[in-house]
C-alpha cells in the first residue's frame, strides 16, 4: 500500500507540474517550459514514453542535459530523504 502511495504522490505531482507549465505557456508570470520539464522528469521514473521523450529532449539540447541530470540527482536525493530508501 506504501509503495502505492508513493507511486500515486509521484504521478500527481509530475502531472501538476505539466499542467502548471501548460498554463504558464501562456501566463508570461511563470516560465512554463521549465515546470513542463520538471513534470517529464517526475514522470520519467513512472512511464515509458516520458522517459522517451525527455532522452530525445537529451539527445538534441547536450547543455539543457547536463542540467537536467543535475536537477535530477538532486530531486532524488530530496525524494529519498522524505520518503526513505527504495528497496
């Protein structure tokens, strides 16, 4: 059920943000590619064609890779501290 949870948390939130960046395409306040990309990255880790997509994204952007790798580390680190080690 915990591993449920998580896995639910995960999705909500990822698709928050894509929904957040979606909006922000058109708010000039927020910058929408930015939460688009956060939620692809969220959602990387729960399906395969956003996984997909975010390698094509790393294929044709090298420096916006790097970056994201970074971010991406350190989101899993944050995520592990709250909710504690996968097994």
């Amino acid at each position: 059920m915990k591993a449920f949870l998580k896995r639910l948390a995960a999705q909500l939130v990822g698709w928050a943000f894509i929904v957040v960046g979606i909006v922000g395409l058109f708010l000039p306040i927020l910058q929408g590619i930015l939460f688009i990309l956060i939620g692809l990255i969220i959602l990387s880790t729960q399906y395969s064609w956003a996984h997909r997509l975010m390698e094509r994204i790393r294929a044709r952007f090298p420096r916006l890779a790097q970056k994201s790798h970074e971010a991406s580390t350190r989101a899993h680190l944050w995520l592990e501290r709250i909710w504690g080690r996968r097994e």
